[in-house]
C-alpha cells in the first residue's frame, strides 16, 4: 500500500480547472489496488470536496497547504496562524486594496472589492505594458475570484471573533511591487511560512504547514511507512513534499527546480500527466 499526494493546479487539473475523466480512472485504478490516493493542495478543502464530487472521486484532503488535514468528514490535524500576525497582515491587505482568500474553520472569505480591485490593477499593467493581452490576465484571475465556496465580505473584521481559527491567506495581486510589500511585513513575524503557488500570489501559513507536514501526518494518519509515500506536483509550495516523499514525481509543466529535485517527470498536467504517472511510477513498479 501506498499513500500518493497529489497536487491540483498545475497537476491533476486540466487548464480549465477540472479532473480529466482520464486522471479521474487513473485514481480509481490506483485506490482498487489498495492505495490511498490524497489532494494535497494550497486551496481549501471545500473547494477540493467540490472538484472531486464533479470528478465522481472521494480522497482525504491535506489543504490549505497542510495547514488542514481532512478525512471522512473530519478535521484530523490543523496548524492554524496566530491571530495578531494574521489581523495586522489583513489589516494591511485591506488597506492596500489587494485581493485575498482567508481560510477558515468556518468557511472562506474574500474582500467584496475583489472584481474592482483587480480590474484596476490589470488597467494599470495595460497601462504600462500596451502589448499585454488584459482579457488574457482577467481570466487568469477568474480562478481566484470565483472559486468554489467562497463568501464575499466588506472586511475581515465582520467575521473576526474568538473562536475563528485562520488557516490560510492568500493574497493575489498583479503587482509584484505590493506583492514584494506584503512578503516584507509578514517576515517580520516569527512562527509564519510565506510560499508562492503562482507569480501573482503568496500563501502565508503557520511555520508547521506545509505540504511536507501535511503528507507526514496523513501518513501516521494511515500508518503508512514514509518510504511507502508518494508525491506528484509541479510548483513551489510542493517542494517540501517533494523533498520527503519516498518517491517524488514532477509534472512535465513543473518548474526547473522541481524537476530536480525529483525521482521522475511525466507528461504536463494537460497531457494528462497524473494518470501517466500513477500508472507508469507508481503501479508498473508495484507489479
């Protein structure tokens, strides 16, 4: 038996952002062989309950970039942030007007400022770059207005109470200028992990989540040997799963620096990359 975590944008999801039907039996035929097969993920783990439900899959989930791990209905391990940090980082995206998904155990929350904000944004990129395609980068960010889940609000502070566990923010923005801003203020708190999944964005997390972490505690949660793990991915924040997994397999797409570090490469997420992995790394070897 093998635990595979598999990453989703950029890995498992197609372009569009959904489950191929060819990845989707690639899954199957990996768990009928006794396999555990895990999303692991810097999105929440609503939006993943969604993409698999569409996908007819069920699969444990290590979200929020293992900030949350999640099986059978249930939380099984979660590294929340600390609230002073995480107010006075929202305090500061607000006050920037950046855009940004705030994790939670009760839900996900997005600044009701988000389309205009980044409108602006994408005009004064236009502005600077004329031979930039505008639609091109409105649609990019439709991803991260528009996910699964999410809860518009006027501020952070509407929802802020005692019993609100933050698990994630992430800010998006297309200006690396602010971008660059905000990375600088949140290193100066400890106890923080500042990743990126995508050139417009940041995922700031507790020190302890990461998707390393996350794929070490589903494996105790499955008492399965660390060696027996497997890890399939293609961006930054996958490094530190990557790094542990007894098998570590980059996407054809994966950055250059990902590949590196990996035992194989497979096709591009596009190409259907996962499932030529699961059947080629990971059930030809097992045969």
């Amino acid at each position: 038996m093998k635990l595979i975590a598999i990453d989703l944008d950029g890995t498992l999801l197609m372009r569009e952002g959904f489950i191929s039907s060819e990845n989707a039996r690639a899954i199957k035929e990996a768990q009928a062989q006794g396999n555990i097969v895990a999303i692991c993920t810097g999105r929440a783990v609503e939006d993943v309950l969604n993409l698999l439900e569409k996908a007819g899959l069920e699969c444990p989930v290590i979200g929020a970039n293992g900030a949350v791990l999640y099986d059978e209905g249930e939380i099984v391990q979660a590294y929340p942030l600390q609230k002073e940090p995480a107010f006075n980082i929202l305090t500061q995206l607000e006050e920037m007007n950046v855009f940004y998904h705030l994790h939670t155990n009760k839900g996900i929350y997005t600044p009701n400022f988000g389309e205009k904000g980044v409108q602006v944004e994408i005009d004064m990129v236009k502005s600077a770059n004329p031979e930039i395609n505008s639609e091109e980068l409105w649609k990019a960010a439709q991803g991260y207005l528009v996910q699964f889940g999410q809860v518009p609000i006027s501020s952070f502070r509407d929802i802020w109470t005692d019993d609100l566990a933050i698990n994630k923010i992430l800010p998006f923005s297309y200006s690396l200028d602010k971008l660059g801003e905000i990375r600088k203020s949140a290193l100066a708190y400890t106890g923080l992990s500042i990743t990126s999944s995508a050139e417009h964005n940041l995922e700031i997390n507790h020190e302890m989540a990461n998707k390393g972490n996350g794929l070490k505690g589903m494996a105790d949660h499955f008492s399965i040997p660390y060696q027996d793990t497997v890890a399939i991915g293609d961006n930054l924040n996958d490094w530190p799963m990557m790094k542990f997994a007894g098998t570590s397999i980059a996407m054809g797409n994966a950055l250059p620096e990902i590949k590196e570090i990996c035992h194989f490469t497979t096709l591009e997420n596009d190409q259907h990359g996962v499932a030529h992995a699961i059947r080629e790394f990971i059930l030809k070897q097992a045969v």
